[in-house]
C-alpha cells in the first residue's frame, strides 16, 4: 500500500469517527477502520500499540505518527500531516 492511500484512508476513518465527537476511544477508531477495504491488517496492526484511551484527534494522529516513526515507516507511509482548520 502506497503511503499516500495509507493517509487517505486513515484520514478519512478519522473524519468519521471523530464527526460531532470531541475525543474517542482507540477501539473505536479500530472498529472503523477495520471496516476500510484499502488498510490492510498491517496498517490495522499501528492502531493495537496505540495505549487504550480516550483520544482527541490531535492526539490520535500524533499517536498514530508516533508508531510509524517507531516503526521506521516514515519513507514509505509518511505521517499523517493534518491541514490547519480556520473555519
């Protein structure tokens, strides 16, 4: 898997799991992103060495980051960068 679907999809599983909610357990963002046909057992695996616990996204996404750089994965998924929200 390329690391550009890798952040799409975690993108996108983080944009529904967090929508209306201020932080969120790991097993829920596990339980959605299991769902995704594009992350692969592998990608699903970052999200088990991530401590149980209520998140918010900011700390998900650096959490999630996190793994990667442990992982040394960072040249081939990237991180997961998120754009500035002014709304």
């Amino acid at each position: 898997m390329s690391g550009h679907v890798f952040q799409d999809e975690m993108r996108q599983v983080l944009d529904e799991v967090y929508r209306g909610r201020e932080t969120v357990a790991v097993r829920d963002v596990y339980a959605q992103a299991s769902a995704r046909l594009h992350l692969t057992a592998d990608m699903l695996a970052h999200l088990n060495e991530i401590p149980e616990g209520a998140y918010t996204r900011q700390e998900m996404v650096a959490a999630i980051n996190r793994v990667i750089l442990h992982r040394n994965e960072q040249d081939t998924l990237g991180l997961i960068d998120e754009p500035s929200r002014t709304e």
